[in-house]
C-alpha cells in the first residue's frame, strides 16, 4: 500500500483526494453549491478539485472542505502525534 503512494507524484495524490472528495459529498448527498455555500469557497473551486483540474489546492481550502462534510478530524490522520519516545520516558522516570 504505502509503496504504491510513493510512487505517486503530489499531483496524482491530490486529484486522488479530489476524487474521494466528490465520492465522499455524493454520500452525503450535498451538491457543489451547498458545499461552496458551507466552506465559503466556490463552486468552481469545489468542481475544479473533484474533477483533478486544480491541484493546487491549498490545506486551508482542503480544511475548508473536510469541515462542510463534518469530517475534520479527519485532519488528525495526516500528522498524527508522536508518541513520547522510550529514550524521553526513561529520561523522566529516573528525573525523580
């Protein structure tokens, strides 16, 4: 799995999430416009993304988006938090 996103150039992988986008809108059965009206970006901008023409989307207007379909915490997947390290709880446990 991971070996074939590597493969893939940025731009392949934003038109992909630009696909999965409009799948993910259809199944929540809102339109462009209803989006556009609930993220503040345009209709164009929101057609341009699902239909790969843009791809250059910046991650404010991707937050924008994942926040209309009610799926920002999504955004966690991305960057999730890094665990504390062995070395840093070891560090800790015998600071006392």
């Amino acid at each position: 799995m991971y070996s074939e996103l590597y493969e893939k150039s940025g731009t392949e992988i934003i038109r992909e999430l630009g696909r999965r986008f409009s799948q993910y809108r259809k199944r929540m059965r809102y339109t462009q416009k209803q989006i556009a009206e609930k993220s503040g970006l345009s209709v164009f901008t929101i057609s341009s993304f699902e239909n790969g023409a843009s791809t250059g989307i910046t991650i404010a207007s991707f937050i924008k988006l994942l926040r209309a379909i009610d799926s920002l915490e999504e955004i966690e997947k991305l960057l999730p938090e890094l665990p504390v390290s062995p070395r840093e709880l070891f560090l800790k446990q015998h600071k006392r």
